[in-house]
C-alpha cells in the first residue's frame, strides 16, 4: 500500500519528525545531501571509445590539439598566389602586368615552385600557400595578358584571402574540456584534428526493476485487476537519456525470496539499481527489507517529505546506489527527475542537465502543503508575454497527466502556495518540447481530435488541456488559449453557451452530442424502453446500481431532471467523465448511468438517446488571425471532418 499522507509540520523542525508509518521523514534537501555524501566522491571509470560511438557520452579527460588546423597556410578562393608587394600600384588606370608560374596548385597538392617577385601561381580554395605568396587574388579581379600571364588592377593587402596554419585550432590549445557531452560538433572537432579515439565516462549499467503483483508487460493482456508496468518502460527510458545504459529486468511479484535472488543478481552485474513500488510498510512491500542486507551503508532515506513521493528509498549499498521509486508512475517520474537523475547524471561524468530547464509564468494560485516539497505537473503554453506552466495534475496516480504534460514545477516545503504570476522553473520530461501552435483549453470531447487530425498532418501542433468547460472560460479570458470548448447548459434561457460569453469571446459553433442512458446489451430492465420508461424501471428495482457524473457536469444536470427525488444505490459514485460512466458499466459495477453515443458505442453497450448537448468553442477574438486559429477553422468546416464527427456519432452543427 502507497499511502502518502504525511503531518503537516511547522517550517521550524525541518530537518525530520517521527511518524508511525515511516521512522524518520527527511526533507528533500536532507535526503539529497546525504545520498550525494555517501556516493561522491568517486572516481568515475572511463573508457576509449570510436569517434563512431561516442556520441552522446562524457568526454572523461581533457582534450589537446595535437596539431594545427588548418595544417598549412590554405587559400580561402580560387584565384592566383601572389607577393602583395608587387601590386602596391595596381589601378584601373595602371594594371600591373605578372608572369604566371608552371603549376597549378589543386587542392591536395603540393606546391613546388617558390612565387618570386613578379611572379603569381594558380590556386584552388584550399590549395596550400606556396612560399614566396603572402595574398591571394581571386579570379574574378583577374584578367588573361597573353601566354602565362595576368593582368591585375587592384592592390592586395598582405594575408587576403589566406587562412593561417593553427588559425582554427591551434596545437597544443585545450580542444575540449572534461565532462562536456560529445554531440556531431565535438566529433568534427576531434575528427579535424585526426582523433580516431576518445576517453569517454563508462556509461553507468542501471538495473531496472518493478514490482507488484498486478503488473503486466506491454504486449501481454491484462487479466481483471492487473494493470501494465508502466514504470519499467519510463523509467530504463529516463535512464538512457541521462547518460546511463539501462537494462530492464521485467516485473517481479512481491515475493521477499524470489525479488531478493532478482535484486542482488542485478546489483552484481550493474553500477545502479532502480527498483519502483512496494517501498510503503504495506504487507507486500519487501524490497526495503531486502536492500538492509544488501551491502553497508544501507538505507540511507526511507521516507522524504515530498508530495507525491514520500515513499521514496534511497539506499547504497556496498558503493552502489540502490534506489526505490514510489509505485505511482508520475511520483516515480518525479522524484526520479528530481532526486536521482543529477546522482546518475554525475556518475556517468555528465554535468547538471541544463537543456531541461525552463523558466514559465503559473497563471493561476497553487495551494500546497506546509512541510513537503510539491512537484507538480505542468503544461507549457506560449503566450503574449512568454511561457506559461499551466497546473495539469491528476494525483499521483495518473499515468494520463503525463500526456498532457512537459514536465513539472516544485514548490519549496516553506511554501504553502504558489501565488499566480509566479515565474517558476520547469523540469521538462524530455528536453526536446515543442510549444504547441494551437492552444485548446477546456471541456474535452473525443470529437476533437478528429478536427485536429488535418492540423497535425500539416505540420501543426496542437495541445489540448481538458480542464471543464468552466476553467476553459477562464483560460480565454486571460488569453491563455485560442479556444475554450464548452458545453454550458444555461437553465434561465434554456440555451447553450452563448449566455456564458464573455467580452473578448466569440461562439464559434462546434457539434452536437447525444446523452443518454447506456446500459449492458440485453439487460431486459432497459433494452427497447425510452429514457423515461428506463429510469422508472431502474427506480422500480432495488438491486439495480447507477453511475452518477460530477457535480457541476452538464449530463449531471440532466440525470438531476430524470431522478427527481430518487436517491438510487450508486448515486454517489460520482466519475468525472463520459468514459468512467461507461467503464463501471462494462465492468457490472453499475448497471446504467448517463454518457454521450460515441463513449457508449466505442464500449459495446446499449444506449438510449435522450437530449442533445452543444459543444461549441469560444474563440479568443485577438487571436483570430494565428495561421493556427485559421487552419482550425477551416478544419472545423471542412468536408473531411464533418464527415469524421458523423461517423463518429456525433452531429455537426
Ligand atoms: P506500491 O508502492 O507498490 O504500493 O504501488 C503504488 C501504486 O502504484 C499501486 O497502485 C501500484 O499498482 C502502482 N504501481 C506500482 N508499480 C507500478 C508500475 N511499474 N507501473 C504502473 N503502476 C505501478
Ligand atoms: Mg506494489
């Protein structure tokens, strides 16, 4: 079990409190510091490695120049070799007239014959200087003057169009320094130099393991209650991008025997072990038990005052770091990122990762928790001003997020909020992050990416940020999207959206979607009723269980219509989307609740249409003219989609 409650502490005792469940809580800061003491310093085993394999690896030893570039003096044109001296008097008016010698110097060869006094020599971009010549003359200022000659109307300054041996790089100087990670520029510089090898950091090993009893690897099917490894796959991934070599060893039960064998076959062929889940004191939790007799010093932090995290271990384990990553996929990516990264990004000779960093503007007030440190996850936005981190947590325990997500902010456990308008720094997940060119912020429909579809296929990316119809509202009005897609039943005009408009918003319309009752295929209570008949027939039954929607959803008022007064069993479950509903139905949790077409054909189940919904956009009128704005525009119009939202069971307007 991954509880993750901890007691709320005065900013006074930071350092750490008692708590049952976990001995001693350490403060982010606290549990970094000492897990870098107990690993650092360390000598970091190195390599030589091909040029052809280097990329991406620490250079582990400063590199010399072992010769000049260029080797010689080169010409930088096509032209002749000449002594700039003899041409001081060159004009239009007065040419001088100079004899050409007997070679011609191509590029790869070498010059045999000095340039006397009067004398040029013909010369290709990167022919070498031959002695004498201090200048080149391009053709193009040239003219043929009979057999072996040339006529010259202008002067040369000395060192024209000459590019000095060592000029690039020159013997001797410091070509790259310890540490800096070998991309295709350091390859060409070592490359310029004649280097075939280079001494490179030994790329960490990682063992990678899970654990739980409930997972399955991708590929295999999922029986009732198991779920796939997520964290195996992110996890060896996150490895590989910092500069170490993963090696993932699959998912193991939570048998105390069978994972001790896995974990100290791992340590022993690997320099690090990651493990993820069954680190909270629950029954099946054992690994932390194992990792106590795996090697000194031990367990150095088992519980950190993070939020979520707390269940993080860091352990080492005779020199090697044993870590285990709470069970929740984002609170492993968290505290991952956050905590070990820099540790392995050390070992593998890598400085701090600079190019996943950066700074955005938080748009709305965060709350957070006195006395833990919170990552939360964050969408990056460009708007009028700059970058803007939009708050997108689902709770530690959605993979979902991660979708929506760049990366994550904290929030200082001295903090118990961040204020809107904060510039916060952001730890992207992947440093390659592209900020999207259409920005949709609001009420989600599946419906929508078959709008969007045309817009990706033109290169154009689009981000959708499902936060309701309202927050959507409140999105555009700050300028944070180009559309907020609502579906706002307004009960005093008995209309959609419209009434919600606010200045600066226009109604751009979008589909139709019909609600209804959606029910297991056969189930006689329901099958060939209407909406109405449906309701008083699961009314009339008391074994018969609902699935009821948020407060605040527009199908929850429309169940709200249909009960009345009824309470049913069920009522209470609350989910906060379409698909939910038609999860628990599926799965004969409930026998019938409220969802639109699409969700309820998409699960196989039966379905009763009862009222149509409007699921409309407003537009942010000041950025009406972005080509992306437009594109989506057309795309809503287009033949194609029309055509998609219909097959699809939805109803363009
Ligand atoms: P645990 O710490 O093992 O109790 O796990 C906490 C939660 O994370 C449980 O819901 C687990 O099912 C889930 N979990 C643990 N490991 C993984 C994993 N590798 N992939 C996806 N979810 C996991
Ligand atoms: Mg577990």
């Amino acid at each position: 079990m991954a509880s993750d409650m901890t007691n709320a502490r005065s900013p006074k005792d930071r350092g750490s409190v008692d708590q049952d469940q976990f001995l001693t809580i350490l403060s982010r800061e606290d549990a970094s510091a000492r897990f870098e003491a107990a690993l650092f310093p360390r000598a970091i085993p190195s390599e030589q490695r091909l040029l052809s394999d280097a990329l991406g690896c620490a250079l582990a030893e400063d590199i010399v120049a072992p010769i000049d570039v260029p080797p010689f003096d080169r010409s930088n044109v096509d032209g002749f070799a000449v002594r700039s001296a003899d041409l001081a008097s060159a004009t239009e008016a007065t040419p001088v007239r100079i004899m050409l010698n007997d070679e011609v110097i191509a590029c790869g060869t070498a010059p045999t014959r000095p340039v006397l006094s009067g004398t040029a020599t013909s010369i290709a971009t990167g022919g070498p200087v031959p002695r004498g010549a201090d200048a080149i003359v391009m053709v193009e200022h040239t003219q043929p003057a009979g057999p072996r000659a040339i006529e010259i109307r202008r002067a040369a300054s000395p060192g024209q169009f000459v590019s000095y041996a060592g000029s690039d790089i020159a013997r001797g100087e410091a070509l790259l320094r310890a540490g800096t990670m070998i991309g295709s520029r350091e390859i060409g510089m070592c490359a310029a130099c004649g280097i075939a090898r280079i001494p490179v950091a030994r790329r960490p090993r990682v063992a990678v393991i899970s654990t739980g009893d409930e997972l399955v690897q991708p590929g295999q099917p999922l029986w009732p209650a198991a779920i796939y490894d997520t964290n195996g796959a992110i996890v060896a991934s996150a490895v590989n991008e910092n500069g170490g070599d993963a090696v993932f060893l699959g998912a193991i039960a939570d048998d105390e025997e069978q994972l001790e064998a896995a974990m100290r076959k791992a340590l022993q062929a690997s320099d690090m072990l990651v493990l993820s889940g069954g680190t909270s004191k629950g029954a099946g939790d054992v690994s932390h038990r194992i990792i106590a007799r795996l090697g000194k010093p031990g367990i150095i932090a088992h519980g950190v005052a993070l939020k979520p995290g707390k269940p993080l271990c860091l352990a080492v384990c005779d020199g090697k770091p044993v870590v285990i990553l709470p069970g929740f996929p984002t609170s492993a990516m968290f505290t991952f990122h956050d905590m070990i990264v820099p540790v392995l990004r050390r070992m593998a000779g890598l400085p701090p990762r600079s190019d996943a960093k950066v700074t955005a503007k938080v748009p709305v007030r965060i709350a957070s928790e006195l006395g833990r440190t919170e990552f939360v996850m964050v969408s990056l936005v460009e708007g009028d001003q700059g970058l803007i981190a939009y708050p997108s947590g689902k709770g530690s325990g959605a993979i979902t997020s991660f979708a929506q997500a760049d990366g994550f902010l904290r929030i200082d456990a001295l903090a118990d909020q961040m204020p809107a308008g904060t510039e916060a720094e952001v730890t992207l997940f992947t440093p390659h992050v592209r900020v999207p060119d259409l920005v949709i912020v609001g009420s989600h429909c599946t419906g929508l990416d078959l709008v969007t579809a045309p817009l990706a296929r033109a290169g154009l990316s689009v981000r959708s940020i499902a936060v309701g119809s309202l927050g959507g509202l409140a999105a555009a009005r700050r300028g944070e999207c180009d559309f907020a897609p609502i579906h706002l039943f307004d009960e005093a005009t008995e209309s959609y959206n419209t009434p919600f408009l606010m200045a600066g918003l226009e109604l751009v319309q979008g589909w139709r979607r019909m609600q209804g009752i959606v029910f297991r295929v056969g189930d006689a209570r329901f099958e060939g009723l209407n909406a109405q008949d449906a309701v008083a027939a699961a009314l009339a039954d008391a074994s018969c269980i609902m699935v009821n929607r948020n407060q605040g959803a527009g199908t929850r008022i429309l169940i709200d219509r249909l009960l009345g007064e009824a309470r049913p069993d069920g009522y209470w479950n609350q989910p906060r989307s379409h698909n939910a509903v038609a999860a628990a139905v599926a799965q004969h949790r409930a026998d019938w609740g409220l969802t639109i077409a699409p969700v309820a054909h998409a699960a196989g189940l039966g379905f009763i249409p009862l009222a149509e919904e409007h699921y409309d956009f407003a537009l942010v009128t000041a950025r009406k003219q972005r080509p992306a704005v437009q594109a989506f525009l057309e795309a809503l119009a287009s033949e194609e989609s029309r055509a998609a939202l219909e097959r699809a069971g939805f109803r363009p307007a």
